[in-house]
C-alpha cells in the first residue's frame, strides 16, 4: 500500500481492516483448499445437484424479477408519496431485512400455508404454495424485496424532486414523467438492486427450508442442497459450496464497480 | 390585464403578499434582495407552490383561487429554472421536444418544430448533445426552446443570465431581447442585474421582504426609487451607445442623446457596442461649470427633483442624468426645478458592459 494514497489513517485501523480482510479470505482459501477437485466432475455430474442447480437458477431470477415488479413501485411510492402511515409500511417492508429467515418462513406459512390466512383461500382455488418451487420463489422473493426497496429509494432521495417538476411544468402526465424521466435515471439502482436481490435469493436458505421444505428436484436448491451432502458426503458439500462461491464470484466480476458507486 | 396575480402564501415566519399583473406581450423584470421571495413567486406563479390566500388569473382563466387549482401540468406557463433541470438522460432536441411528446403530439412533427425552433435559437448543431455536453449558453437556449415550444401563455425566467460567463451572458441578453420581443404572452424575468433587467424588461417588479415595494417603468424607478434597494440596484443611470477609443485609458461613448466619457482598462475594437452604468450617488451637481478634474460634465436644466432620505435630481442635459444627493446639499445648491445646472462625474465611474 502507497504511503500517499491513504493520507491520515491510523496505523491501528490500517491492522483492524487487516485482520478484516484475513476474517473474509481465510475461510475463502480454506474451501478452496480443501475441496477434493478431483471429485469435480462426478459432483457436478450428480442429477441431484444439476437439478438444484437450475432449481436455484429458476428460483432466484424469478424472486429478483418479482423483486423489481413490487420492490420498485414500493420504493417510489415510499420516497415520493404521501400517505397516512407511510413511516409504519416502510418499517415493516424493511423486517424481512432484519428478521431471522426462519421466521420469515414460519410467517409465510402463516399466510399462504394449507390453513394459512391467504392459503386457505388458495387452497380452495387449487393453488398450494408450500412444499412447491412455487413457494421456494415466494420464500427468496420475501426475504430479498427490501434490498430492491432501499436502492430505489435511496436513488430518489439522492436526487431530489426537480426533473419531475419541470416536467410538470412542460405538461407531462405522471406516467410519462415516470417513463421519461423517472426510471430512466434509476436505471443503475434499479440494475444494482437486480444483481443484490438476486444474490440474495440465490443464497437464502432458512425461509426456504421452512415454508417450501427441501424436496430433491422440488425445492431442494443449492443451498438446501450444500446442507444435506455436508450431513453426509463433506466433499460433496464443499464442493458445491466453491460452486456457489464461484458463482457469486462471477458476479461481482461482472458488475465490477457499478454495485456500489452509487 | 392578461395576468393578475395575488400570491400569498407563507413558509415559517416568511410572509409573501405580492400582487403582480401584466398586459399581453409585456415582459417584467421582478427583481430584489436574496431571500426577497423571488423564486417563490416564480414557483407559486408555476402552480408548484399552493397559495394560501389570494388568486391567479390569467388570459381570464381562474389558475388559483376561489377553490380553484389548475394543476401544474395544464397550466400554459412556461418555465427557465435557474438551475435549467434539462433532463439527462434526453439528447438537447428530445429535451426540447418533451412538451410536444407530452401533448401526445405525433413524432414526426415534434421533431420538425423542435428543430426549427432550435436552428431560431442558434443550438441547430447541437440537436443530438446530451445536456452535460452542451455549454452554460447552450444549455440555457435549450432550456429557453423547451419552455417555449408549448407557446405558454406566461414564461417564468428565473435568473437565466446569472450562470454565464461574460461573452455567453452577453449573446444570451440579445437573444432574450429578441425572443421576448416578438413573444405575445407575459414574460417574467428574475434578475439581481440591473442591466439585465432594465435591458430585457420593460417595467420592474421589486420586490422585498415577500412585498413589492415598488412596481414601474425603469425610468420611473431611475427617477424616484421608493427603497434603498431600489435606488441601489435598479435606480442606476444606463447608457446605450458605441463606444470607441479615444486615447489610452479613455473612450468616448457615443449615445443616441448625447455623449460620454469611458475609462477602459484594455484598449478595444472601434465601434463597440457598450452598456453603461452609473451610480446616481456618484454623480455630483453644481450650479456654476465645475473646477475638478471630473472627465464628464454635463449641463442641462433641472427636469424634476424628489424627495426621500436622500434626494434625487434628474438633469434634462445631453444626455440626460439622474444625481442623489443628501438633503443639506440639495439645500445649500437651492436646486429646483426649471434651473440650469451641471452634472460632473469621473470617467472611471461609469461601468461597462458589452450591449
């Protein structure tokens, strides 16, 4: 590190984010060292883990998609309309961010299982959610919307209400000074949002488990899936955690810097 | 009147009551203090700002008032933010387009009156730039295209001229002139300049303190500036002429009445076209032709004197001027109307700026 770059840091923080970094990578080295690479092939081979593969690929881009659909125009509503009881909304959609996902399953059951509030009435029109890939995007939908919530709003009160009035002023209806001017500024928080819910989805585990169950080919996704071989088959397991690992990894390569600059 | 405006609303203990008309084709010139409530006048004008009091009329259509609130969007008032707000993500000629594609106008034609309307403003070359490569001037035209393609019936410009540098300011007042020249609805201009203002507009708004505190021709402000603002910043005397090199130092200024003399720091092209300015508190009167060393002095008789804290004379001379002096002065010269006097001023008083 170049003594001019980081003008005025302690030597203290500079050994504190040191040992950060270390706490980060170790257990990254670790995986990486103790995966039987050799077993790669036969792994990944395993139709129980293709499947959870393109399980968790189905599973996380459609909960992202569905993320954006609501997320969005809950974030806009949030940073720009208001409405009575605006404060109490806005914390409750952020409680999945901080509640246990385990939680979040059980009150997903609450709500859609077989005698949940909602799933009685689903019930009735032949819809079952639980046990179902079905559930599984319900459950990775709920736990990563309020990511998708804090990007859009955070992008809107980073700017300001402005360009919307001047287009008002120039005429525009509300819904073309969205289309127009709106989302096209909120394009890289809406793409970041995307990526973050999305990661998240990929990785939930403990809504999942408990509102979709963790049924081979049904709702067993790569996390479910690392759970069970650790349990019995570890270089199994560790094996498909490089796989999720490079996965995310990936990711972030793609996006380089564009997550966070804004 | 084609606009009559009563705007009254208040935010914490700032209070605004001003009451502001305008005939059709008129421009006003609504200048005053930081804090004076200008933009908020500009925003409640707009229908951004509710009022809580008072009405908006214009064309003989309510906007505001009597429980009546024309929404923001169908209100055919055109506005210059002073920070511009071009939309970013729209190249300089959809910027100017969007009022037409909001009218739901059909492609073809918005494009085609866009660009006319951008070659009339002197922007045609840069149809395509995203604002944040346009230029100050450039930037402003665009904003000035866009605000006025809906041909609104009341156009808001708050500061337009205050961004630019000196040669683009210059370029933008001439267009300003012209456009709101031929423009047959209401112009308001926000300004803090006074060349600005009394250049573009043909009578001025001050306001102060949320009040106007007075509302005239620019000639009737000159003559008797009802506040110490008023006297300072828009009471000032204005030279339109052409100025050319006389000797290092000095230039002549030819105006259409008569003549002045100019000092220039750098020497200039002949024939330049120049505003003036000078502070009436800079000018002294005498009775008899003055001694001193004052480069201008100007006789003429005594066309009006009146009084406030300080007096103000207006000698009818080539051309003419307008003094402020303290009471005792005006006393002790025994200065009244009908009498021949002299108005002297040094050459390094009087301020430039090309016209």
């Amino acid at each position: 590190m170049n003594g001019d770059a980081s003008p005025g840091i302690p030597r203290a923080v500079l050994a504190l984010a040191l040992a950060g970094a270390a706490f980060v990578l170790l257990p990254i080295v670790g995986l990486a060292a103790r995966a039987p690479w050799s077993d790669l092939g036969t792994v990944l081979s395993r139709e129980t883990t293709t499947k959870a593969l393109v399980l968790s690929l189905v599973v996380s881009l459609s909960a992202a998609m569905l993320c954006l659909l609501a997320g969005v125009p809950l974030g806009l509503a949030l940073a720009r309309a208001r409405l009575p009881g605006q404060a109490v909304v806005r914390a409750l959609v952020m409680l999945p961010l901080v509640a246990p996902p385990v939680v979040g399953g059980v009150a997903l059951l609450s709500a859609f299982g077989r005698r949940g509030i909602v799933g009685r009435w689903l019930a009735h029109l032949g819809v079952s959610l639980p046990f179902t890939a079905g559930g599984a995007i319900v459950a990775a939908t709920f736990v990563a919307m309020p990511l998708v919530i804090i990007a859009v709003e955070g992008g809107l009160r980073s700017r300001g209400v402005e360009l919307e009035e001047a287009a008002e002023t120039l005429g525009a209806s509300p819904w073309l000074t969205l289309r127009a001017v709106t989302l096209p500024l909120l394009r890289p928080q809406i793409v970041a949002a995307f990526v973050i819910a999305w990661a998240r989805a990929l990785g939930e585990f403990g809504a999942t488990i408990t509102f979709a169950g963790n049924v081979s080919g049904r709702t067993q996704t790569l996390p479910l899936a690392v759970f069970e071989a650790l349990q019995t088959d570890p270089g199994a397991a560790i094996m498909l955690s490089v796989l999720l690992m490079g996965v995310s990894l990936a990711t972030l390569v793609a996006l380089r810097g564009r997550l966070f600059a804004s | 009147m084609s606009l009559s405006a009563h705007v009254r609303t208040h935010r914490g203990s700032f209070e605004l009551d001003a009451t502001i008309g305008a005939a059709d084709g008129e421009t006003i010139g609504l200048v005053g203090p930081n804090g004076a409530g200008k933009s908020t006048v500009v925003r409640a004008l707009a229908g951004l700002l509710a009022l809580d009091g008072g009405h908006m009329t214009l064309d003989g259509t309510t906007l505001d008032g009597e429980g009546i609130r024309v929404p923001v969007r169908e209100r055919p008032v055109g506005v210059v933010f002073q920070d511009l707000r071009l939309f970013p993500n729209l190249s300089a000629l959809d910027n100017i387009a969007f009022p037409l594609r909001a009218a739901r106008i059909p492609r073809d034609e918005t494009r085609r009156r866009a660009g006319e309307l951008a070659e009339r403003l002197g922007i045609a070359t840069r149809k395509q730039a995203p604002p944040a490569e346009l230029s100050g001037g450039e930037a402003q035209r665009v904003a000035l295209a866009r605000a006025l393609i809906r041909r609104p019936r009341l156009l808001l410009l708050d500061e337009p001229l205050s961004a630019l540098d000196v040669a683009a300011r210059r370029e933008m007042r001439t267009l300003l002139r012209a456009v709101l020249g031929s423009f047959d609805g209401i112009a308001v201009v926000v300004s803090h300049d006074p060349v600005d203002v009394m250049t573009i507009a043909g009578r001025v708004v001050i306001l102060e303190g949320g009040h106007v505190v007075q509302d005239g021709t620019p000639e009737e402000i000159r003559r008797r500036p009802l506040s110490a603002y008023a006297s300072e910043w828009v009471g000032v005397n204005l030279f339109r002429g052409t100025l050319s090199p006389l000797e290092p130092g000095v230039a002549r200024l030819l105006t259409a009445d008569g003549e002045l003399f100019v000092a220039v720091r750098d020497p200039l092209p002949p024939e330049t076209e120049v505003i003036a300015t000078l502070r009436p508190s800079d000018v002294s009167i005498h009775t008899h032709p003055p001694a001193g060393s004052a480069r201008n002095v100007i006789a003429g008789r005594i066309s009006s004197v009146s009084i406030g804290d300080r007096a103000r004379v207006v000698l009818a001379g080539k051309p003419p001027i307008v003094a402020e002096l303290t009471l005792g002065s005006l006393r002790a010269l025994d200065l009244v109307e009908g009498r021949d006097a002299f108005a002297s001023f040094k050459a390094t008083e009087l301020t430039v700026v090309p016209a």
